[in-house]
C-alpha cells in the first residue's frame, strides 16, 4: 500500500520532469521556425541529436576525459581537505592562522590562474585536474572543520569521564560526527569540480592537437561552427555533472540514512 | 589491623568557584558525601548545582578550596565515577546496544567481557527490544534509559546525574525514578543527583542539600528517611507529603524576597 503510494509518485515526478523536457523541446524547434534561425546558430534538437549518435566515440572520449580529471580533482581535494581540517580542528589558534588562507582559495578566480597552472605544470590531464583540485578544496575543508569543532561539548566531557585518549576522541567522536558535514562539502564541490575541469581545459586543454576532455572540444567545435556538436558537448557536461551529483547522493544516503537527519529528509520527500 | 578507616566517598572542603568575569558561582561549600547515600542538590538557577557536579568529577577545577572522591583527586578517581547529562548524549551513528557498550568501549575492556555487560545493562533496563535500534527512533524516555546503562555498565562507585530527567514527562519521570532506587538497589552505587523538581529530590533521596544564588552557598542539609519502602505508593502517603512541604519551605528561602 505505501510501497505502492511512493512508486506512483515516483512515476508522477518522472512523468512530470519528461513533460517538461518535452516542452522544451518543442518551445526550441518554435524558435528555430518562427525565427528562422540559421543552424550553425542554433542547430534544431534533431540535428543536435544527430551529432550524439554520428560522433558517439569521440563525445565518449572526451568525457571520460573530463571526467577523469574532474574525479581525480575532486578525491584529492576530499583527501587534502580532510587532512587539513584536522589541523584545523586542533586549536583555535591554528584555524585563526591559517583560514584566511582557505578564503583566498576560494575567491582566487579560477580564470585568471589557469594561464599560470599551465605554464608550470604543462597542457594535459595533470594541469587540468590540478585546476579541478584547487577549486573543490575550499567547501571540504569549511564544511569539515565545522564538523569536527561543532561536536556537543557534553559528548567530549563523556569521553573526557571514561578517560577517552585523544586518538578515541578523534576516531570515536570528532571524525564520525564530521561525516555528515564532510558530505555537504563534497557535494558542492563535486559539482564545481566539473566545472572547473571545464574550465581548465578551456585553457589547458590538451597535449595532442583534435583529443582532449570536453571543454577542450567546445573550443574547437565553435571555431569549426560546429554548432550542433557543441551542443551534444554541452550536454555530456550537463550529464557529467549529474552522474557526480548521483554517485555522490547515493553514497550519502548508503553511509548516512540509519541515523542522520539529512539522508532520511531525502528518503521521505 | 582492626581499625576501619572509613574513607567519604565524596569531600569538598572549603570550595570556592570563580568565574574570569568576577561572578562567585560557588562561596567556601563544604560537604561530605558517605558511601551508599543519594544525596540530591536543590535550589533556584545559578546557585551553583551543576557546578558541583562538574568540580566532583574534575571536569571544571576549583578556585579554591580541596575535592577528594574516594581519598583521590577527582580527576584520578574517574575510573569510578559516571556521569549522566541532562541530554542523553547518545552517539547517533551508533546503534542501543553500540551506545551502551562505549564506556567500557572507552575503557579498553575486552570483547567478550563487553557483549556480556551490554547485553545485561539491555535486559537490567528494558531495552533488549531495541538494541540494534538507532537513538532517533527512540522516544526521550528510552534514550535516558540507554544513557543510565551506558553510566552503569562501567560499574561505577559514584553516579553523577545533573538533571536527568528534566526534559521528560511527568509520567516518564515518575516510572524512571523508581527504575533508579531499584537499580541502586542492585548495585550499591553511589548518588549526587542535581534537579529542579521538589518531589523528586524527595523521594530518590536520602539527604537533601538546598543551595541559594549569588553566591551560590548550602542553606540547608535536609535528611530524608521513610518508614515505608520507596515505591509508587510512597508519592501518596502522608509522610511524603510532609517531607516535599518542609523542603518547599527551606527552598523558599532560598530565592531572595
């Protein structure tokens, strides 16, 4: 009965998010009829679709490319930026210190350092996913200190009472009550992750001339005004972005929703 | 070797407690706590009662003044000592029975040792049902029951309760108090309860020490002792009744006029 009542909503949110790409679909072929907009302007959904199927392989390269990048971005970040919120999570006096410094990572635009990443590190994967890195670091590190420091001071002095090590008071408080902060930061940054991987290879896109991830390909299809492939680019980003976001809700609701509030808000809604 | 010298479970002498600021929340308390008694603190916010608790376990020091839990300096003598907060500070990711096993957890005490101890603080507080259950899925009550027998499964000499049951209902208070004298009853441990409620220093106690505000001092000691045993029934006889009007009283005078 309940199981039943879920699966027909489910299918009414499906149903309903298919509605609307429909009419998105059709509002876009209007725009291209009554406006008779030129096709290297604004390639019809049938051309665009045409571009997936014709040129599969290379769509599928390039975005395992970026993909690559983007993910080994992002896992370093997580890696880094759990390290350095457990400095952070030491004392006061070293988060004073030192978090200026995680707020310059976050407002250093991107843009204007790509051109200098890529003068020191070279074209290719490295620079790319280094840039990828740079800009997932900052959300880990802030969401993660603000877990490990914001724990119940009367779960510390319960530990405190049973003579808790600090090693127990890590591993057994501080690091399990961070996880849910934790994956609030890799959610953000997962997203801007892939952004930034696009970013990058707008600029340090590839080694070798006509292969590389998708930003690079958006490039070079515009200058071939190969519109209708730049779109099917676009849209692998787009689905790119959203396997990121799933795997990384999934893994969020696999290790948060026997006992956290957030995970189980999504199971419900 | 005849003469048994008898140590006080809990000695404060002369114990003063300052905060940076200026405010005295504890002027020169002196109070000796022998073993066995539940002793419970009384008295309007800021006299200090939850100080108490935190300078007998060693998690605040004193400005002046000595502390000795079993002849040792408190926080020496924690391997004893439990202590219950007024939230049941479960680990949410940890499931009942994962919440109860910590403290010995903590302690270092060996598997078995631990399946066995858990599973009977379980029983020993109706909770067996639920062990595998997570603390979210329990009502209020439940989770204070989780947080006793995680206090309780280190077999402490000395319990530590700072309003315990506070946040509960009536009801849910009443059938948790009695739930504690039987298992002092079983264990022999024991008490310094803090709470705001008159009927349950009452009937959980065997002395009352009614503390006064700015600063927080003893106005008054008030032993408590019934010629019926402390049930259910004992809410409604006579003598119980008495005895919650005489600390009502000493407790007015705690509060300035």
């Amino acid at each position: 009965m309940n199981a039943n009542r879920t699966l027909q909503q489910q299918l009414i949110t499906a149903a309903n998010a298919l509605g609307v790409f429909a009419a998105l679909l059709l509002l876009w072929q209007l725009v291209l009829w009554i406006f008779r907009v030129p096709p290297f302007m604004l390639p019809s959904p049938w051309a665009v679709a045409r571009a997936v199927v014709a040129r599969f392989p290379a769509l599928t390269t390039s975005l395992s490319i970026t993909a690559e990048e983007a993910g080994g971005g992002l896992l370093a970040s997580i890696v880094v930026g759990v390290i350095i919120a457990l400095l952070f999570a030491q004392s006061r006096w070293v988060r004073r210190m030192l978090y200026p410094y995680t707020i310059l990572l976050q407002t250093v635009p991107i843009v204007a350092i790509a051109p200098l990443i890529l003068m020191w590190v070279g074209a290719g994967t490295a620079s790319v996913a280094l840039i990828a890195f740079i800009i997932s670091l900052a959300p880990v590190i802030a969401n993660t200190t603000q877990g490990l420091i914001s724990v119940d001071e009367n779960l510390v002095n319960l530990f405190l009472m049973h003579n808790a090590s600090p090693r127990q008071l890590l591993f057994k408080l501080r690091l399990p009550h961070a996880v849910p902060s934790l994956f609030v930061g890799i959610r953000i940054a997962s997203g801007i992750s892939v952004i930034g991987a696009i970013t990058g290879e707008l600029y340090a896109g590839s080694s070798q001339i006509g292969q590389g991830g998708l930003g690079y390909s958006i490039l070079y299809a515009s200058s071939q005004l190969q519109t209708d492939y730049l779109f099917a680019l676009v849209l692998a980003a787009t689905v790119l972005g959203f396997a990121f976001f799933f795997v990384v809700m999934f893994l969020e609701w696999h290790f948060l929703h026997r006992w956290h509030e957030s995970a189980r808000a999504q199971e419900t809604e | 070797m005849t003469e048994t010298f008898v140590v006080p479970e809990v000695e404060l002498s002369g114990v003063s407690k300052r905060y940076p600021n200026g405010r005295i929340v504890l002027d020169s308390v002196n109070l000796t706590i022998a073993k066995g008694e539940f002793v419970t603190l009384l008295g309007p916010s800021g006299c200090g009662k939850s100080t108490v608790l935190k300078l007998i376990s060693g998690l605040t020091s004193p400005s002046s003044g000595r502390i000795q839990v079993d002849g040792m300096t408190p926080k020496n003598a924690r391997e004893t000592v439990s202590y219950i907060f007024q939230d049941a500070t479960l680990l949410p990711w940890r499931t009942v029975r994962q919440n109860v096993g910590l403290s010995l957890e903590l302690e270092s005490v060996n598997g078995d040792r631990r399946k066995q101890t858990t599973a009977a603080l379980l029983d020993l507080v109706g909770l067996e049902q639920v062990g595998e259950a997570y603390p979210r899925e329990l009502s209020g009550g439940m989770k204070m029951r989780v947080s006793l027998a995680r206090a309780l499964a280190t077999n402490p000499r000395l319990l530590l309760m700072d309003e315990p049951f506070a946040a509960l209902d009536e009801m849910t208070r009443d059938r948790l108090n009695e739930e504690l004298l039987r298992l002092r009853s079983e264990q022999q441990w024991t008490a310094v309860f803090v709470t705001h409620s008159v009927a349950e220093a009452v009937f959980l106690s065997t002395r009352i020490v009614v503390l006064a505000a700015n600063p927080g001092r003893i106005l008054n000691v008030v032993p408590v002792d019934f010629s019926t045993a402390r049930t259910a029934a004992l809410r409604s006889a006579r003598e119980f009744g008495e005895k919650v009007l005489q600390v009502s009283r000493t407790l007015r005078e705690a509060f300035p006029q």
